[in-house]
C-alpha cells in the first residue's frame, strides 16, 4: 500500500487508498475514483478557467486521462478541448504544481455515483488558438478575482 504525507489529513483518506491502489487509478470504471488532470494557464496576470456545466463553478480547465495518456498530456488535451487553446508546459519540470482531493457529486444522467478525483494540476501557457470542440463558457479571469480556494493556492506557490 502506498503511504500519503504525514501532513495529510483528509476525510477520504481510505478511499484515496483504495484509488491508489486499484489496478489502474486513471480509470473512470473505479467507481470510488480515478486521478485526472488539469491545466492551470496563465497570461499578463489571468488564468484561464471555465464555467463547470453540471457543477456551477469556475474551474481550471480538466478531465479525465485516457488509456496509455500522460497526466501532463491529459491537462494539455483538456484544455484544448474546453477551451480551443493548445498549451505546452511552462517549464522543464513536468511535476504538477498541486495536487487536489474532491469529491465529485453524483451525475444521473452519466450514471456515475459520488466519486473522488485526485486532480494533478499543471502549469501551462499558451502556444496558440483554435475553435474548442466543446460549448463551455471561458474566460480569462484576473488573480484577485480568482474564487477557488485551491486554484488561490496553486498561484500562491508559484509566486
């Protein structure tokens, strides 16, 4: 089993096991959760988030990683997707810069139950743009003006 930080304390620590562990923890068939990925973009001061449909929030762009994808190259992909930006990373270091635990309500209408994501979270900038191939609102919204309390942290550490 794989050991977390003694600094974690978290109230889905036995489910956060369970994904770890499961055979392959980037698939969406572990119905207690799967790791995804997400990009956190960057430009003259803002960060690109978007309008979550189903939960009503601003997000980082992100999703799930398919089959033999890397997490970094699910966060590039993602991002395109929701957003028509192609982004590469923004430094040689590929390590996310945070990594986020949260629950995901239940969806009827995908048929998925409550489920954890464990989001790895990147930095990346833009390289150039193209149509998105999804409807989902965007926009480039400025750091004071940043509501997510993770996304907040993931700027404070990079400054």
């Amino acid at each position: 089993m794989q050991k977390l930080p003694e600094s974690f304390n978290s109230i889905f620590e036995e489910q956060v096991y369970s994904i770890l562990d499961y055979e392959n923890p980037f698939k969406r068939s572990n119905k207690l959760g799967h790791i995804t990925a997400s990009g956190l973009v960057i430009n003259n001061g803002k960060v690109l988030l978007i309008f979550h449909p189903f939960i009503k929030r601003w997000f980082q762009p992100g999703g799930h990683i398919d089959d033999g994808e890397l997490p970094i190259d699910a966060a590039i992909r993602e991002v395109y997707e929701e957003t028509g930006f192609i982004c590469v990373p923004d430094s040689k270091d590929l390590e996310p810069i945070d990594i986020d635990i949260h629950e995901i309500p239940a969806n009827p209408k995908k048929g998925e139950d409550t489920h954890l994501h464990i989001d790895l979270l990147y930095c990346l900038r833009v390289s150039s743009q193209e149509q998105s191939t999804e409807d989902l609102a965007c926009a480039w919204i400025s750091f004071d003006q940043v509501e997510s309390d993770r996304i907040k942290r993931a700027l404070a550490k990079l400054n």
